[in-house]
C-alpha cells in the first residue's frame, strides 16, 4: 500500500461520449463534424440530437414540407453514418418555429439523461451581427439556449420533472459544454486530422438537398479548419466556446495548452 496515491474517485472516468444538439440537418455537420469524426475514431459513442424536422429550407415550390422533412432526414442519417454515430434523436419540432421552450428544454434534458454524455456541443444562443451577409437563424439560437438550460440546471435536478425518476431517467451532469464557433470567437480549438476533415466532407456531401456549389464543399470544409488550425499550430482544428462544468474528471485537465 502506499501513502502517496491520488485518490481515485468512485465516478472517474474519461471521456468517451458526447452528444451534438442542433437545429436543423447540417447544422452540425458544417460546425463540428471532424470534432464528431476524430471521437468515433477514438472509439467514442456521439448521439446527434435533431431538434426540428427540417421541413423549411428549401427554395423548391414542387416539394411539400412533409416530403423536404423526409429527405433531410434521410441525409442526416447518411451523414451520420459517414461520422459512425451512434445514432440521432429525431425531436420533430417545426422547423423556422423553433423557441426555447420549457417544451424544447424538457426534450433535451431527456436524450441527455438517456444518454449520458460527458461533453455536449450546441450552437451559439446568441444573434450574431458580425457578418455583413448573414444575420444568423433564430431557430440555432433557440436550439443553443434551450440545450444550455437543459444542461444546466434541469437535467442535473433530480426535482425538475420528477417523471422522469419514474422512467429510469436519473439526473446526469454533463461535464463539458463547447459552443460552435465560427469565427473570432473561438477561445477552443479542437485539434483534427487529416483524415477526420475528409471525413467532416463526406458527411456534408450528403445533404445533397442543400448544396448549390457541391464543388465548393471540399474548399468550405477546408479553409475554415485550416484557417482555426492556425491557431494552435495545427494543420487543421474546429473552433469552439468551451465551458468545463465538471472538473476533475478528464485526464488531460491539466493541459490547457489550447485554451485562450
Ligand atoms: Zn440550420
């Protein structure tokens, strides 16, 4: 026996799943799909949570919502096979409706405590007027400040809805929160591969229904990681807000060599 042993916390463990809240079909896999492709390589279990149905994003008067919701739906789950995900919860909120409801809010807390993740990833909860030619979706902020609610404190209270006790769903704290950053933001970069960024590609070449420029994806998907790579010294990298919830728990707590 020795003296001088770290003690050993009864819930250590690292971090080995995470979960993606978003909007729409794509939303994801344009923000953080080499984050999400790099996990699955390391073996890691990555649920997509869909909040609407994604039965607005069209210029095509020849196709009915119900018909655009099914094919985009049918691309998410392409992409996610692309990723290797585990799988993707289907909300099935109106899409261009989307407000961050006790509703909403109920929904998410209830993938979280279903599926446990150590780090969840969401979208910006806040209007981003930078952008000279973008004045951003209202649906991705309801998606964000209704997924950060979620996660804190809803899905942590054992009170807040006690129906779910009943259902076997227990609070659970996730331990890490990153919000999809595009810009100068970021105060994260997340690190990736080569051959998770070809990866990220592949996944949005799926959401055949939204891409004007098909073409263009490769340079898209590039530019934006190289340029955050630059960053951190790496080839390519994802950016984010990273806000740590619960310390302690992964093991590379200490190396904060990527924070701002
Ligand atoms: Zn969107």
């Amino acid at each position: 026996m020795t003296t001088d042993s770290e003690p050993v916390l009864p819930e250590q463990e690292e971090h080995s799943r995470a979960m993606v809240v978003f909007a729409h079909p794509d939303d994801a896999d344009w923000g953080c799909s080499g984050t999400v492709a790099q996990w699955t390589r390391l073996g890691w279990e990555v649920v997509y949570v869909m909040c609407t149905d994604g039965s607005k994003g069209t210029e095509d008067r020849s196709i009915s919502a119900i018909e655009l919701s099914r094919i985009r739906k049918q691309e998410q789950v392409e992409a996610g096979r692309v990723l290797g995900l585990k799988s993707i919860e289907f909300l099935d909120f109106p899409d261009g409706y989307l407000e961050p409801t006790i509703a909403l809010r109920r929904e998410i807390v209830r993938v979280i405590r279903k599926h446990r993740p150590h780090i969840l990833i969401t979208t910006d909860p806040t209007r981003d007027l930078r952008h000279f030619q973008y004045i951003g979706h209202p649906d991705h902020f309801a998606a964000g400040e209704a997924t950060l609610s979620a996660v804190f404190p809803s899905a942590r209270d054992h009170l807040w809805d006690e129906s779910f006790l009943a259902q076997g769903l227990e609070p659970w704290k996730v331990h890490e929160v990153w919000v999809m950053m595009f810009g100068q933001e970021s105060t994260f970069w997340n690190p990736i591969e080569e051959e998770d960024v070809v990866k990220a590609t592949g996944a949005i070449k799926c959401h055949v229904s939204q891409l004007d420029q098909p073409e263009s994806v490769d340079k898209w998907m590039r530019r934006w990681r190289s340029e955050n790579g630059k960053n951190i010294d790496a080839p390519y990298a994802e950016g984010f807000k990273r806000f740590q919830l619960v310390p302690g728990f992964s093991p590379d707590d200490e190396d904060e060599s990527t924070d701002k």
